[in-house]
C-alpha cells in the first residue's frame, strides 16, 4: 500500500513548469484506469495494484502524484473516485468541453472523428476541413465538412482550443498556420514533419511510422529475457 498522507492537494506556485512532459502523459493513463476501477465499483486501490496494471512501478506512481500534492491514506491507498476527480481537475476536463477542428478527413481523420471515446472525455469535434471537393459539403458523424481555404474563419467562428492535422506532409505547415491564425493554441499532428509554430502554441506530434520502426527494432534485437521466454515456450516449460 501507498505511504502518502491523507489526501490533500499541495500546489506550488508555478507547478506546470515544474511537471515533465512525459508525466502528464502519464496522468492520463492513471484516469483512464481509475475510470475502469470506478465502473467496477473499486473503492480503494494501492500504488501499487496501479503499477501492475499499467506496467510502472509504485515509486513512479508516487513520484507523479507528489508533483499536484499528496493523495491516499497511509495503510489504506488511494480512494478511487475522490482520486479520479482529483486528476480531472488537475488535467482540466473535469465538467469541461474542449471545441477541436480537423483538418483532412482522410482514412484517419474520420476514424478519429467516429471515435467515441473523444466526446465521453469532453473532446468535442466542431470542425472539419478538406480540400477534396467531393468531400466539401457531405456530412460525417453529423459534421458538414467545409472548404480547408475556410479553417481559419471556422476555427474563431466555433471557437477551437485544440486542432487536429491529419493532411499530407506537404500541407501540414500551411493548415498549421491556419489553426494558428484563427487562435489555436494546442495542435496534434499526425504528419510526419516537423513543423514550426510560435512559442505559445503547444505541438504535439505522433508519426506512427516512428513508432512501429521502434518496435521493429525490439523484434531484431530481442532481449536476452525474450529470448529466454521463448525457449521455455519451445520446450513447454
């Protein structure tokens, strides 16, 4: 079981700074399991029960949360849904809606927008542009998909916190600057480019092709662990 005090928020002024990236990253991973405990009715649950379902370590765990605070009983762990709400607050969904726009609704733009998850998490599309003529005007998971020479004008006019770029390498800086210039200030970019964006603007990229090079290289190159596995498979130990 955990060893942190009772729950209790304990803030530093200026914390954001304080925070690694990659923890944040991790936060959502923490609600996204306490969600599940939630539905199961689990109503308390140690740091360490949480690092063996999401593959961490306890120390980590506690670690992250000490950052926003320190929550949990000593001898007891964390409340589930009192933990759960506090990380809502802290990641800035709890009882929000974020206005998002996409720009290129090819294969992945609209597996994204079909994906219900975004709105169950206040992720609410408002958006969606391409250049494609035969798709300007059709109507997708109830979005009239405009003209991407209008994204700026829509993005102010809906109001958008968060645009998604799902459009050729060869666009992406453009409809970038678009978002932008119509006052986006948080971007996920699914081209795989580099792309240049002011200061105050927060860019995410995810270059899937990237990622599966990174696991191909684990495939060529196998632990002595994995090989170890495998031959207890071969030999059915």
């Amino acid at each position: 079981m955990t060893n942190a005090l009772p729950f209790k928020e304990r803030r530093a002024p200026g914390f954001r700074t304080q925070v690694p990236e990659v923890c944040v990253t991790r936060l959502s991973l923490y609600l996204r399991e306490l969600t599940r405990l939630n539905r199961q009715q689990v109503r308390m649950v140690s740091s360490r029960q949480l690092a063996e379902s999401l593959g961490l370590t306890d120390v980590q765990i506690r670690r992250d949360f000490n950052y926003f605070g320190q929550f949990g009983t000593s001898g007891r762990g964390y409340d589930v849904r009192k933990l759960h709400d506090r990380l809502t607050k802290i990641l800035g969904v709890a009882g929000r809606t974020w206005n998002v726009a996409l720009a290129g609704v090819g294969h992945l733009g609209s597996a994204l927008l079909a994906y219900r998850g975004f709105r169950e998490r206040g992720f609410l599309f408002r958006v969606a542009v391409d250049t494609d003529p035969r798709k300007i005007g059709q109507t997708i998971q109830g979005l009239t998909i405009a003209s991407a020479s209008q994204l700026a004008h829509r993005v102010r006019q809906q109001q958008i916190h968060i645009g998604l770029i799902t459009v050729p390498v060869e666009s992406a800086q453009t409809v970038c600057d678009q978002l932008i210039q119509g006052g986006v200030r948080a971007i996920l970019n699914f081209a795989p480019i580099h792309l240049d964006v002011p200061a105050s603007v927060h860019l995410r990229t995810v270059d899937l092709a990237v990622e599966l090079e990174s696991l191909v290289f684990y495939l060529v190159h196998p632990s002595p662990d994995t090989d170890s596995r495998k031959n207890s498979m071969v030999n059915g130990a």
